[in-house]
C-alpha cells in the first residue's frame, strides 16, 4: 500500500461511516531538470488535451494524467501550474479543449485566432465583450463574459495564484492505487461534501489550533486555489469549483474542493485518528446519505 493511500485509509476508517469514500487527487510537479520516472511517463495524452480540472477529475477516478505544455487543454491552468509564460504573445501550438469552445461559438471556423496566455493575463479573454473580442466568449453572443470590464478582470487575474516563471515541465495527477512508484505527492486534493469538510478541519484544529482561511474566486479553482496556491503557500486552501470544473469536468453540484500541502495532510490523517471519540461522525445528520 502506498503512504498516500494509507494515509487516506486512515482517514477513512476514522470517519467511521460504511462505504464511504472522499474522491482524491495526488498532484506531484516536475521542474525542468527534474526526471519523471516511465511509470509515470506511461500517463501522458497523446492525442488529446485535457484541462487541470478534468486531468484532477479523471485521477480521482483512477484514470492518472501527466499533464506537459503539449497536452494541457486549458491555457490558463497551463500558466497556472508553470507550464507556460504568463507573458508569451504566442498562442498554445494545436487544438485545446477551452479554445476549441471559444471557436465553435465564434463561427470563425479555421480563421479563428485563439487566445494568447499574454491574453489571460490582460484580461481581455475573461473580459472580452469589454474588450471587443467577441471570438473570445464562450456562450455565444450574449455572453456577458466573466468580468465587467478588463480592468477587473486583470485585477481578478493578478490574484491567482500562479507558478511564474514558468518552471515546470509536467504535472503528474494521480490516484490512491497508482503504486508503480510510491510517490510523495506535493499537493492532496479532495472533492469534498461539506459535512466531510468540516470533520477534516476538525481533526486539523485539533492538532494544530489554528484556523483554515480560505482564499476563493470563481475561475481557475483546480490549477490555482486548490493545487497551486497549497503548493506555493504550504497552508490548506478551499474553494468552490469554478466554471470549467462545472461545465467541462461536471464536478457535482453538492462537492467543493479542499487542498492540502501533503504534510498537512498528513498531520490531518492523524488528527483524524487521534479525535475520533471527540467529534462522532457518524451522528452528524446526512452523513450516510452517499
């Protein structure tokens, strides 16, 4: 058994509550000069593209990713995990899953010109009516964008939390049986009910005594408030699941997302142990409603 998976176990069997099970992502990063083992190679897309939010998806499942700059379908989570300059004035080389729909919509067919990371940055993709770049919507026409105005969308972007410079080659999301090689992840994410949510933050305070502050917004939740910014700032993070987990990777409407660095998760598997007789999960009302 690996230690992510025993940890989790633990967790797990803890909680107390009969086939009950917390969808869990692992997120180890590779920097440049980094090596990335074969096993964990033999998970790379060919292909195909897939967003930060699918990839997290698809790992909890079981179904592991290795995300790189060639396969990663969602410009913004690429700036977000360090994959790519958030400056660069170049579009993403081929066909990604966001852009795709950014295409599709504007009727531009093979004239289209998708958006630069440089783009995101300014805020003129999340604030394109504003910006008069129509071809950047999403849903069609009418849609409002997701700012009022480029101003406030390059505001909103300078709070995401982001790996820059861009120092990272790939991105590996996995699950609690990948046991190829027993990895260390940098970053545990969990889809969470939030009766599971507060039984995790008990067992936290119950080590530790200290709050969990949570820092939100309502784009980029996977790549930048539940991977990156517990992997840069090495303190928990919660959010909501933001537009893209919603509609492209169809996280559920009753789950949020909680990230932990791993050595709080771990702290939190123990807490979890140790305040079991203390905070009796089973009693809490909807627990068992699976």
């Amino acid at each position: 058994m690996s230690t992510l998976k025993h940890l989790y176990q633990q967790i797990i069997d803890a909680m107390g509550v009969d086939n009950l099970s917390v969808p869990t992502t692992a997120v180890k990063f590779y920097r440049h000069d980094d090596p990335i083992p074969d096993p964990v190679l033999a998970h790379q897309p060919i292909g195909i593209t897939l967003t930060s939010c699918q990839a997290a998806k698809q790992a909890s499942l079981g179904d592991a990713v290795l995300l790189t700059l060639d396969n990663i379908g969602c410009v913004a989570a690429a700036i977000s995990l360090g994959l790519v300059d958030q400056e660069q004035a170049a579009p993403l080389c081929g066909p990604r899953v966001y852009t795709d729909l950014m295409q599709v919509q504007s009727g531009l067919a093979e004239t289209f010109e998708p958006p630069t990371p440089k783009d995101f940055t300014a805020g003129r993709v999340y604030a394109h009516r504003a910006a008069g770049r129509p071809e950047f919507g999403l849903f069609g026409p009418e849609d409002s964008g997701r700012f009022t105005d480029v101003v406030t969308a390059r505001q909103a972007v300078s709070e995401m939390t982001a790996i820059q410079p861009a120092v990272m080659k790939g991105v590996f999301l996995y699950d609690l049986d990948f046991e190829e090689v027993d990895l260390i992840p940098d970053v545990v994410v969990c889809s969470v009910r939030p009766v599971e949510l507060a039984r995790l933050i008990q067992a936290y305070q119950y080590q530790t005594g200290c709050r969990v502050n949570a820092s939100m917004g309502g784009l980029r939740v996977v790549n930048s408030d539940l991977i990156v910014r517990p992997y840069l700032t090495q303190e928990i993070n919660i959010s909501t699941y933001c537009l893209g987990a919603r509609l492209i990777a169809q996280y559920e409407a009753n789950r949020l997302g909680i990230g932990f660095p791993f050595h709080l998760y771990e702290l939190v598997a123990q807490g979890m142990v140790a305040s079991r007789t203390g905070y009796p999960f089973p009693l809490y009302p909807g627990v068992a409603d699976l």
